[in-house]
C-alpha cells in the first residue's frame, strides 16, 4: 500500500541496534578473533590424546637399565621393546591414515585408543622381556594413531596461514607427555615399580576412548577406491622429499635422544636423576614452542628450520663432548628448542602436500620418522652397550648438518 501521501505519524524513537556479539567458539578460539577458532574443549581433547601417546612412548627410557636388571636381560634385549615400540609405531601410521580417511579420524583414535588400553594392561602384567618386548610393540602400534590423527585435525579445520600455531599448542602437549613421562617413569621405577609405570598412559587412554565421543567429526572429501588416498600420496614428489628428511629427522634427534638417559645410568647416576635429565627435553620443547607461535608469519620456514637445526648441532656437539651431567642437560634443552622449530616446521609443511588424502600423508610422514629413530636406536644399541656414548652423539651430531640443509632447501624450493 502506498502512504507517501499519508500524513506524518508522530516519530518512533529509533532504538539503539545492539552489537551482534561474536560466535561463541571465536571467543575460545586461542588465536585470535581474526583467525577461524578451534574450540578450546576440541584442542584439549586433542592435546590430551597427544599428551598420552607420548607420555607411553618415552616412559621406557630412563628405566630400560632398571628392567633389565629385574627381568635378567641385558640391555640390548630391553632397547627392543624401545625400538619395537617406535618401528611399531611407524609401520602402522599409513594403516591408520587410510583408516582415518575412510573412516572419520575421531572414530580411528577412539578405536586405537581403546586397543592401547590393552595393550598397556599386557604390559603391566609382562612376565619376561619377550612378553614385554610384544605388548610394547602392540602398544606402540595402537598408539600410533593419536598424534597423526590429531595434526590432520588441525589440518582439517585450520587454514594453513595459521596453521603452524595449533599445531605449536599440539607439539607443547606432546612435550609435556614426554617430560613428564620422562621425569615419573624414572621417580616411579626406582621408588616403586616400572609396571606403574605402563598402567598410567593405560588409564589415561581408556578413558580418552570414550571422551573423544564429544570431539565432532570434520568434513572430509570421500576416498573413493580402497587405496585411493595412497595413490594420491605417493604420486607426490615433494611428498616422497618430506619423507626422507622425516626419516633423517627421526633418526638423528629421536634414535638417539633415547640415550641420553643410559648415558648417565653407566656412570652412576640413579634413574631419578636420569629421567630429570631426559625430561628437560621437554621443557626445552615446550618453552621454545611458544617462541615459535610468535615467529610464525614474522620468520619464514626456513629460518625456522635453520634455528632449529643450529640449536641440534649445538646440542649433540656438547654431548659429544661431554657426557657430565652439566653438558646432557644443555644438550636435552637444546634438542627440545630445535624440535619445537625444525619439527612443528617440517610438521606444518606435510599437512599441505595431499590435502586430498591429508590423513594417509601425514601418516606417511610419520611412518618415516618413526621407522628412521627405530633403525637409529636399534643401531646404537651395540656402541651403547659398550658405553661409546659420545662417539654416538658425534655421529648425531654429523649427520644435522645434511638434515638442515635438506629441510632448509626443500622448504625454500616448495610452492604450494
């Protein structure tokens, strides 16, 4: 109906527009109103489960002399359950990357979550180091699933523009696990008893299998044929580069941090000691990852890479050195520090390379760097038997410059 010539109606005051507050998930979002929000309960179910399968992982190796003693086998015999662990590890992770992508990633942790439980429980209840080495292996294997599971996660609903600072969250919590796993695997072992030890991550992953039910499932694009995600992957040549410096990464830092501990033990220091020790990896880890929030967008990959190459060197170069107490603590706060920058780098970078078939790279990604720190370690074994340990961590040493230089150049090389 037209009224433009309707006479004037007395004036309704105009009321004051109230400001649209902002989604609730943007005011949880730890980055920021500006970058799309991760819900602060889905990052600490995440770093929960992150947090445990690290914690399981690292919890041997300051007690590995203790076992042996106990179970009457030397220590090569219990580094297997160590390196099982870790080949375990990284054999399953492209099992659990095609199943994630098939199947939902929060449905293959709860599932792999609930098979670690058990397996946590077998190895409580080990009788003799056959036993041990078996349930640490199917351990390792179940657990392989929770941080590539959780990084895809991230890469599924974080743009990759801010990506790199989730995932800095993600590698403080895997820090943690592994300091504090570190730090009362050691107290708990030489206190009361190592079984406890493998009852804790147990505990924590039973009861993530059913809390993980509140962690909504991402979209995802349908895989097609069974090992589709594996074709799209493996047709990747920059995928097949990450994968190398992957191995090279996991063999340098991961097989050989695992001795810093032993490296004490043989020259008198008690498994307490030891576990502190290793634990600062942790600490370095953690506290250098939130320098890395800050410098993402102001450094570019490469510096980061080149920092945390240079932290590396310098680290296995004082432990080749010098296994004194003094020089293994500089050395395990300075590895944490260039994991934090090589590996949260490197890490971000894997997530982009088949966004297709996210879940199946990043899965190849680690089997890589958990297939070169088992190699590594089960290498290392003999010299560490015959306590060669600063000959070993030469050898570490030499073998991060090629790493560094890799990464560094193959980073600056790659254009999405």
């Amino acid at each position: 109906m037209d009224t433009t010539d309707s006479p004037p109606a007395t004036p309704t005051p105009t009321p004051t527009p109230t400001p649209t507050p902002p989604p609730a998930t943007a005011a949880t979002s730890p980055y920021g109103p500006t970058a799309p929000p991760m819900p602060a309960a889905s990052l600490r179910l995440l770093r929960t489960a992150g947090f445990v399968s690290n914690f399981d992982r690292f919890c041997i190796t300051p007690m590995v002399m203790l076992i042996g003693a106990q179970l009457g086998a030397p220590l090569p015999t219990v580094m297997l359950a160590a390196s099982g662990y870790f080949l375990a590890y990284g054999l399953m992770q492209p099992i659990w990357g095609l199943a994630s992508d098939r199947l939902g990633r929060v449905r293959v942790m709860r599932l792999s979550l609930a098979g670690a439980a058990v397996a946590a429980l077998a190895s409580v209840l080990a009788p003799n180091p056959t036993v041990l080495i078996v349930a640490r292996a199917a351990a390792g294997a179940f657990f392989a699933a929770s941080i590539a599971a959780s990084i895809t996660y991230v890469g599924d609903t974080v743009p990759a523009a801010v990506r790199q600072r989730p995932l800095s969250e993600l590698m403080t919590a895997f820090a943690l696990g592994t300091a504090v796993a570190t730090v009362i695997a050691g107290a708990l072992a030489h206190y009361v008893s190592w079984r406890l030890v493998f009852a804790l991550p147990g505990l924590i992953a039973a009861y993530l299998a059913v809390a993980l039910r509140r962690l909504p499932e991402p979209p995802r694009e349908a895989s097609g044929a069974l090992f589709a995600p594996f074709k799209v992957v493996l047709r990747s040549r920059w995928q097949w580069y990450v994968m190398a410096v992957a191995m090279l990464e996991g063999a340098v830092l991961l097989g050989f941090l695992t001795y810093i501990a032993p490296a004490l033990e043989v020259q008198g220091a008690s498994a307490t000691l030891a576990g502190a020790v290793s634990a600062l990896y942790g600490v370095g880890s953690m506290t250098a990852a939130q320098i890395v929030k800050r410098l993402v967008g102001r450094w570019s990959p490469v510096w980061l890479i080149v920092a945390g190459g240079v932290q590396m060197l310098v680290a296995f170069g004082l432990a080749a050195t010098s296994t004194s107490v003094p020089a293994l603590v500089a050395c395990a706060l300075l590895l944490g520090g260039g994991w934090s920058f090589m590996h949260s780098t490197v890490q971000s970078w894997a997530t982009a390379l088949s966004p297709t078939a996210r879940a199946t790279g990043v899965a190849m990604f680690g089997l890589a760097l958990y297939v070169g720190s088992a190699l590594a370690s089960a290498l290392a074994a003999q010299p560490a038997e015959h306590h060669a340990y600063r000959g070993m961590f030469l050898t570490a040493a030499v073998l991060t410059i090629p790493l560094t230089i890799a990464a560094a150049v193959g980073r600056a090389r790659y254009r999405n």
